[in-house]
C-alpha cells in the first residue's frame, strides 16, 4: 500500500513516502500450549518485489516440527488490483548460506532456490548480509528478517527485485 510519514534518524526528520508492507498474521496454538513454550512449526515468509514487473509476490513455507512435512504456497498482487495463488515446489532442501548466530546460536539459512511452475518462476533469494537476527532473549520471539536480493525468471522473463526475508520458529 501506499504509505508516507516522518522517520527521526540521529534527531534529523526525514520525511519520506514510497510503497510498504503490512505484515499480519493470525495462528492457533495447539490446546494447553502457548508462545512461551516454542512453536511447533517454522516458518518462512518472504514478500517478492520485483524492479520490472508490477506483481508483488507474497510467499510462504511452513514446516511442522513434529513431522517435517513442508507446505509452501504463493499469492500475487497484480497491476489492476487482482490477485492468483499458486502451489510452491518445497523450499528447505533448496535453501544454502546457514549462518549461525553467535549470540543466540540460531542457524538460518540465508539464501533460497524458489520454484513456481505454475507461473514459470526460477528465483534465487540471497541475504544482502548475514547478521539480520532479531535477538530476542525469549526463544519465541528470535527470528531472522533480512533484507535481501531476487534474482531469475518470472513468467518467462527476467527479473531482478528485492524483499524481505522472514524465518522464525525452530530454525536449529
């Protein structure tokens, strides 16, 4: 959505405008469990922008802990305001770059090979830098948001973009 504000950097305003996400989620814990005993999935969350082309991207991988089954799945938002899904190919096996947290000792991968055939897209998802931790020192509350780098082919052209990175759960 379109957005504009004011950020305070070093006591200077910036006034600044430009295209945002929002970010919402809703989930059921299981009966007599809550947050402060961990997740029992983990997720990936990553919000594909590209420079030339219109469709936004949100996309996701959930893996149960328990079982290790992996359910992965795309929504975009095209230029006139309509909006498709897709199933995704599993992601975790084509993840690479682990980086370890040398303050929480969390391991996230920091770079993805994303497949969508239904929409010919062949991405490659890379951390612009490792060290995106937020540290919490609750275990729920640790994840890894990290700026990052897209690369590939979408509908059958090339394209190059950018996006947010978001892992959170059992990561180890």
């Amino acid at each position: 959505m379109a957005a504009k504000g004011v950020i305070t950097l070093d006591g200077q305003r910036h006034e600044v405008e430009g295209m945002v996400w929002m970010d919402r989620q809703f989930a059921g814990m299981p009966k007599g469990r809550s947050l402060k005993d961990g997740y029992n999935c983990k997720w990936l969350w990553m919000n594909l922008c590209f420079d030339n082309d219109p469709d936004v991207i949100s996309l996701w991988g959930v893996t149960e802990l328990a079982t290790g089954s992996e359910h992965c799945w795309a929504s975009v938002l095209h230029e006139d305001g309509t909006q498709s899904s897709a199933g995704v190919d599993p992601m975790v096996g084509d993840s690479f770059n682990v980086w370890e947290s040398p303050v929480t000792g969390m391991k996230y991968p920091t770079g993805w090979t994303i497949s969508i055939p239904e929409w010919e897209a062949k991405l490659t998802v890379t951390s612009i830098m490792d060290e995106q931790e937020i540290a919490s020192p609750n275990p729920s509350g640790r994840k890894y948001e990290g700026a990052s780098q897209v690369i590939g082919t979408y509908r059958g052209h090339s394209v190059t973009g950018h996006c947010c990175l978001e892992l959170v759960g059992g990561w180890n």
